[in-house]
C-alpha cells in the first residue's frame, strides 16, 4: 500500500468520520515528543533495552495449567551481538521483539 492510498483510506474513514474518531496531530518530532519520554518511563522502571543485538533462537519451557493445553513459554534467548560479534545467552521473564533501527 503506497503512502498517498494509506493517507487517502485515512481521510475517508477518519477524518470524514471525526464524529466517531478523536483525532489528534503531534506537534514536533514524534521521536522527542513520544518516544523518547516513554523510552525514559520504561528506564525508570528497570526496562533493560538490548541495542545492537539480533536474536538467534529461543529456548522454551513447557507448563500445564491443570488443562488439557500444554503453554510453551519463552525463557532464554540466543543473542548475537553485532557491534562486537559476541554469542550470549539470556534469561528472560517477558520477551518484546522490535525492529527498524538504524
């Protein structure tokens, strides 16, 4: 989907709708104003952001919850760091996978 046709399905279905919509513009960089505060709110509550490093694998654990479905579960994963080439292993609680950085 090319940019003018998202922009186009936009204004159709939002802006023409705003009734239905509350549509809010970011005044400023969207980096600055959005981004980098909650990047700190998260710093402030013990995130641990892993930069230059690519997921190899994962390491599951299996639990039963007294039903019939078996939940696999994420505890380690396989790290190559690519600022110094680096393999490591990690333990994790939670797990959030991004991408698109520089």
């Amino acid at each position: 989907c090319s940019a003018a046709a998202a922009l186009g399905m936009a204004y159709f279905f939002v802006l023409k709708s705003q009734n239905s919509f509350d549509v809010r513009w970011c005044r400023g960089n969207i980096g600055n104003v959005i981004f980098d505060p909650w990047i700190d709110l998260m710093k402030q509550r013990n995130v641990s952001f892993q930069t230059n490093t690519r997921v190899n694998g994962f390491q599951f654990e299996s639990s039963d919850h007294d039903t019939a479905q078996t939940i696999d579960q994420i505890r380690k994963l396989q790290c190559y760091q690519t600022n110094t080439g680096e393999q490591t292993e990690m333990e994790v609680d939670d797990v959030v996978l991004a991408v698109g950085a520089e």
